[in-house]
C-alpha cells in the first residue's frame, strides 16, 4: 500500500469506528514511524529538513562507488598501489567504528563493549577482541581513537581504509606511516574529492544514476505544509546543487505549476551543520538563480533562500522555540545530536537501511522462532545441570546433605544425559546463531544490533532520535495530525511479572 493509495470508502457506516478503520490498509513494517520519546505532530508549528540522503535519497552503491573511485584515482595519483582495489559496500556499515590506534573496524553493542571487529578486511576472533580489547570501551569523546561512522557517506572511506590496512600492514605503502596517519590521509583526500566538487558535477551530469526517486515523498510534504506547519530545508549542499537536485527529485510529482521552492517557508544552504546549531555565523540571502550571494539583516524572511546563518537566528525568525519545531535527517551527529542537545528540537533519523533491516528480519523469521526455542531449553537445562553440578561438589568436599551410593550414582548418570543435550543443542544453535549475525551485511550483520543486544548505533538513536524511519515519505502514512506514542520501556525483570498472575 502506498500513502497515495485511496482507500474504498464505499457504503461506509459512519457509526462503526471499526468498519472505518478497516478501510485503511495497515503500514508496512518497512514504512512505520518508530518512536523512542512520544511526539504529538499537532504540537509541531514547523519541520525541518536535511537534503543528502534525507528529502533526496542516492543509490548507495553507485554514489558511494564513485566516491570510492575519486578517492582511490586521488591515492593513485599520489603514487599509492590501490589500483587492483574495488569498492565493497558491505565491507562498512553506518555505525560501526574506527579504531585508528589498533587499525580495526569495529561494532560496540549499547555499553560500548566490542563484539565484532575487523582488522583490515581480517576478521578477529573472540580471543583477539578479548585480546585486544578486554579491559577497553569504545569512547567516542575520545576522538583521537576513535571513528564513528555517522551517515551512508562515510561506507567509502570505511571500506578504503581497511583494504589499505591490509597494505600497510604487508609495507606495500610509502613512507613510515601509523594507523592513525593513515586514516588522516584517507579522510583529507576524501574531503578533496567532495570539496573540488568532481563527484557532484558527475551527478548533476547524470542524475538518473544516482538519485533514488520517491513519488510518495513530496506527498508527505504537501500534507504538512496544507495542515499549517511551516516546512524548512536546512542542507549543507550548496544552492546550485540543491536546486538540481531538489527539482529533479520533487517537481515531477508537484501538482501542475508548482515548484519544489513552493513548498518551504525558508530555505538555507551551506549551512555547515553541525555549525549551524553550535555557532553565530554571517548570514547571506540567494538573490539569483546562479547562486550570487548578498549581506542579509538577521531577520529571516519566509519564501526566500538563504546561505549560511545559524538555527538560534532561524529559531527567533520564525517566532517559535524548543519542541514546536521538528528536525529531520540522516546524520546522527550533525542532525539530530545538536538540534537536540543544543536547541531542544524535536528530532527524525532517517535510517533508509532499515528497510533491509526489517526485510531480513522478516525472512530469518522462522529461524529466529527456532533459537529462541532452543535457548529456552537449553536455559532450563543449564539451571538444572548448575544444580546437579553444585550437588556433585557438595559430595565430593563432605559439606551440605549426603547422598547414598544409588543417588551418587544417579547424579552422574543424570549430568552426563543433560551435558550431551547441551552439546547437542550449542550444536544446533551454533550455526543459526552465525547465520542471524549476517543478516543484512554479510560481514557485521543487522545495523541496530549487535548479537543479542542492541548496538551503539541503536543506542544513538535512542539517545538523540525522538523518532526514526527509513524514509520522510513514511510520514504520509501516519498524517500531520498524529499523536506518536513510544512503547512501554522493557526491562530484563519484566518477563517475571508480567502478565501478573491471575
């Protein structure tokens, strides 16, 4: 079902709450809001938006291919041997993280606890990660050591850097040269090819390849605009692009005569977020369609175009504050981490991988059913075996009730029988367990879990995303005029009392 879909309204009672309700078709699991702190939409006066990979959305593989491919003709022309190398999108993931002291990608789960790691493109073993990081948590104020890998722009430079750990490490590149240096030339000839604006110019040359279209997206925004919400578009791009970028992906599904700028109250590129929301930078309006730029007052004027500025000038323009705007976007720092510490926004991630996510998770489903029923009995089994195992220890120090002969007897009979089903069901599980941590991503497996627990990517998103979806488009789905409300939080005790008894 698509938002754009009309529903029969055909001999419709209009006393049957029910009936009404079945006429609307539910959402896809893939297309749902997700909500970690209840939001009231109605509460909302205005909505911001991010552009790169959240109101136009890029083909991961092509985009970040020919990143790859910039950045690696750049190393070659700095006399690098990475000519035989190739772009490997599931050698990186959003959320993992760079260790530039030890030359690893790794996956923390929520507490900062490392469980999966890659040295290079070599995977490490438990014992090397208990090794290497058994008295170490990832720390991500510590930017000296550590990476983190925020938005889909960054799986190039993710993956470049650990194919060239694979040649550091054998001395196939020049000069004495550490993890760190190594990441710091990668990250400074990455910032290059998008600086010198090559990979744009590619893009605006041929879009089609690049940009993933959604017919359902401006639909989502006419809602919001139509129920009074002022819409905003704060992007780091500058407005030549946005304006290609925005016309190819909106216009064409605008009603007639109506411009992607129709839509937004006020629009600022260059924004330089996360600047944005920490500093008080010049403002300057768009005066044309080339992008020359003049010295703007500090009021912000709604249906004009803006570069640079600051969202506390915006905040005050507008004549609102805190909660009653909203900001979307993709970036877990500069999106939605400052718009909330720093201005109390209320906050949408747009995470487009949850829709293989979820899709995976759909698929493994039967098999998942399958654990979970084999860790039940294999919980039961070693409670009762950690029973036997302390009664055994009893007889054999002379403390605690004694056993006579037949009952000694019948203990070891009895331990052995539950060892060998422990045995065969870590063999059973073994492989089902290894196959649900390639869900996804052959390598690093699901994006907001890591084994059992949730990731430090997840637990971002709880932290500084009031909502989060794969794509804005899933906004139509639910309406301006909801009342999101986030579910009751679990906690590890709530399995024993709840239901209560009775």
């Amino acid at each position: 079902m698509s938002p754009n879909t009309l529903p029969d309204l055909s001999q419709l009672p209009s006393n049957d709450a029910a009936a009404i309700c079945a006429r609307f078709e539910s959402v896809p699991a893939r297309r749902r809001l997700f909500c970690n702190r209840t939001l009231n939409l109605r509460a909302v006066k205005a909505i911001g938006y991010d552009m790169d990979y959240t109101l136009v959305h890029y083909h991961v593989r092509a985009w970040e291919g020919r990143a790859y491919a910039h950045l690696r003709q750049r190393l070659l022309d700095g006399g690098w041997p990475v000519g035989g190398l190739e772009f490997d999108p599931e050698r990186a993931m959003r959320g993992l993280v760079i260790d530039k002291r030890l030359g690893n990608l790794v996956k923390a789960n929520r507490f900062g606890y490392i469980k999966q790691a890659m040295h290079g493109t070599i995977e490490l073993s438990p014992e090397q990660i208990r090794e290497s990081y058994g008295r170490t948590l990832v720390d991500l104020a510590d930017g000296a050591r550590w990476i983190f890998l925020n938005t889909l722009f960054e799986i190039s430079e993710g993956c470049m850097y650990a194919q060239l750990i694979d040649l550091l490490d054998r001395g196939d590149l020049p000069g004495p040269m550490g993890y760190d240096e190594l990441y710091r030339r990668v990250r400074h000839t990455l910032d290059r090819a998008h600086l010198e604006g090559a990979l744009k110019a590619e893009i605006l040359a041929s879009p089609d390849l690049y940009v993933d279209l959604d017919p359902d997206l401006p639909l989502a925004l006419l809602d919001q605009r139509e129920s009074g919400k002022r819409l905003l578009l704060v992007t780091n791009s500058e407005w030549n692009y946005t304006d290609a970028m925005m016309t190819y992906a909106f216009d064409r599904f605008l009603p007639p005569g109506m411009h992607w700028r129709d839509l937004f109250a006020v629009i600022v590129v260059s924004s330089r977020k996360p600047a944005f929301f920490t500093g008080n930078h010049p403002l300057y309006e768009v005066v044309s369609a080339d992008g020359l730029l003049r010295h703007a007052n500090d009021n912000i004027a709604e249906g004009k175009v803006y570069s640079g500025g600051c969202a506390d000038r915006l905040e005050k323009s507008l004549g609102l504050d805190g909660d009653q705007i909203a900001y979307v976007g993709d970036h877990m720092l500069s999106d939605t981490y400052y718009g909330k510490k720093l201005m109390n926004w209320r906050t949408v991630a747009i995470l487009r991988e949850l829709e293989d996510d979820i899709e995976a998770i759909h698929l493994f489903a039967p098999q998942q059913q399958r654990i979970e029923s084999l860790m039940v009995e294999k919980e039961e089994l070693e409670h009762a075996f950690s029973q036997l195992r302390i009664l055994r220890q009893r007889q054999r120090a002379k403390y605690g009730p004694r056993l006579d002969a037949d009952e000694q007897r019948d203990l070891s009979d009895n331990i052995n029988t539950l060892r060998d089903r422990l045995l065969q069901l870590d063999a059973e599980i073994g492989p089902l367990v290894a196959d649900s941590n390639t869900l996804a991503n052959r390598n690093w497996g699901l994006m907001m879990r890591t084994g059992n627990d949730k990731s430090l990517f997840a637990r971002k998103v709880e932290n500084h995303a009031d909502v989060y979806t794969s794509r804005v488009s899933n906004l139509a789905y639910t309406t301006p005029f909801v009342f999101l409300r986030s579910l009751r939080g679990s906690l590890p005790h709530d399995a024993a009392v709840w239901p209560p008894a009775g």
